[in-house]
C-alpha cells in the first residue's frame, strides 16, 4: 500500500508553534524552541475494504512481513505505527503514520524503501504477487498529511504488546488566547491517566489551521477519567475562580473548534 504513496513536497519546512496572539505569550517558548528539535510526520488515511473474505490474521502477516523486511530496514524512518478505527465516523478507516528527523528525509525514505523491496522481493513475479496481495486489503482512494511535532509532549513509557487506545483531538486554531504551556504543564503533565501525549502542527495538507492533540491511554475506560482528573487538577492548580474563569476565558480563544476520533494502534507494526 505504501508503495503507492507518493506526497508531492513544495513547502520549504519552516517549524511552528502554535500561533498565540495574545500579549504576555510565554518568554520561555523562545528558549524551549532553541533546544527543541521537532520530527516531521506523515500521515496517510486509507479505508480497508470491508471484505469478510479479508482476514484480520492473513493482513497481519502481510504488513508484519512487509514491517520487518522494509520499514524496520529503513534508518530515515524513526518511528512509525497502524491505527485502526475505534471511535471515529468511518470504521473502515485506517492510519498509516511514518516519522522523520527532517522534511528531506521524507522524499530519501521513499527511494530507500524501493531498494529495500527490491532487495526483499528480488524476483519481479514474487513482488508484483506481494504488494498486490497487500493492496487487496485497501481501498484505492487515500489522503496525505504532513504535520511538524511542537516541544509539548509527554512521551509514552509503555511498552504494552496489546492495542493502546490514541484520542486525536483535531483543533482549529482561533485568533488569539494564551496560556497553552501553563494548561499543559499543570494539568495535562500532572494527569495520570493520560500515558502519553503529543502535538502537532500542520506542514502540509487539507487544513493549514491544523492544530493536533494525540492523548494516549491504556483503555477506553480512562478517557472519560482523565476528564474528571483534569477538573480535579484545573481546580487545584486555579483554586481563585475568579482567575480560573479569567484564565479559561483567554484559553477558549486559542481553538474556533474541534472534533474527536479514537483509535487502536497495532503493537506488531510499531517502530
């Protein structure tokens, strides 16, 4: 599937974080952009077809053998993942997430993984039977996206060997607000249910007011716990109401809106 991929690059990458437009934005964002060094992520939506016949085991094996003889292979890719629908308003829906130090190495990557399935598959009746048994589980139709990572991150220490549960919360940016490093540090760090979590800016795609939160969490369950942590820390941290309600009226302005998916990532297909 991924061999067909190809993301057409014409944006010299420029990194962003999220555009505050308020006064009294946080002096120390300039420090923590000068040691911050963000990753470049590709993501590709794709659907699966919804084919009794297609077999969960067989695609596993499939994408399993193509992971370690080709994704595992490539150094320019350091890290990747597979996500499947779980909350989200298409349930054949999947993700295929690749990441890279920089914008170049994107396009070196895509030539590094043509030699490696060459080398993988050196007979051509062999690779052709290959990646058409691959691409039989995916529809044709795809989207491409090019997100920058930003320095707000608490990065995921699991290494459980079954699905973890990743809520995307995809912002708009808004015109103005303040106070997103103050909200991430104070509640967001200091939340336990919440393993992991990561932003993203977006570089290239459909919407450039792309703003990206990825929540990671051991099950479904604890989504709806993190949101009753989050009031109890919100309150503790803002315990004055009237500076908590002066704090969240400056805040609300950072986003116009957002929507909600929820997915399930494949600990097999993990870099």
């Amino acid at each position: 599937m991924r061999t067909i991929k190809k993301i057409f690059l014409g944006v010299m990458a420029i990194t962003f974080l999220f555009n505050i437009k308020a006064n009294g934005q946080e002096k120390s964002e300039k420090d923590v952009a000068e040691t911050f060094k963000p990753v470049f992520i590709t993501v590709t939506k794709t659907q699966r077809i919804m084919d009794p016949d297609n077999d969960f085991g067989e695609w596993l094996k499939i994408e399993k053998e193509y992971f370690d003889k080709v994704i595992m292979k490539n150094d320019l890719i350091i890290g990747s993942g597979v996500y499947f629908h779980y909350f989200t308003p298409d349930d054949s829906e999947v993700l295929l997430v690749s990441i890279y130090k920089n914008w170049a190495d994107i396009e070196k990557a895509t030539q590094i993984t043509g030699k490696l399935i060459d080398e993988a598959w050196p007979n051509l009746e062999e690779k052709s039977n290959f990646l058409k048994k691959q691409n039989n589980h995916y529809e044709d139709e795809h989207s491409d996206e090019i997100y920058v990572s930003l320095p707000y991150t608490k990065e995921l220490e699991s290494k459980s060997d079954k699905p973890l549960i990743y809520y995307l919360k995809r912002n708009e940016l808004g015109d103005g607000g303040s106070g997103f490093k103050e909200y991430f540090e104070n509640v967001t760090m200091k939340n336990s249910y919440i393993k992991g979590y990561y932003t993203h800016r977006h570089r290239w795609g459909s919407n450039s007011k792309d703003a990206i939160e990825m929540f990671v969490f051991d099950n479904f369950a604890d989504i709806e716990k993190s949101f009753q942590e989050n009031e109890r820390l919100i309150n503790e941290h803002w315990s004055d109401e009237k500076a908590r309600e002066a704090f969240f009226k400056e805040y609300d302005k950072l986003f116009t809106r957002h929507g909600d998916f929820i997915y399930r990532n494949v600990p097999e297909l993990h870099k």
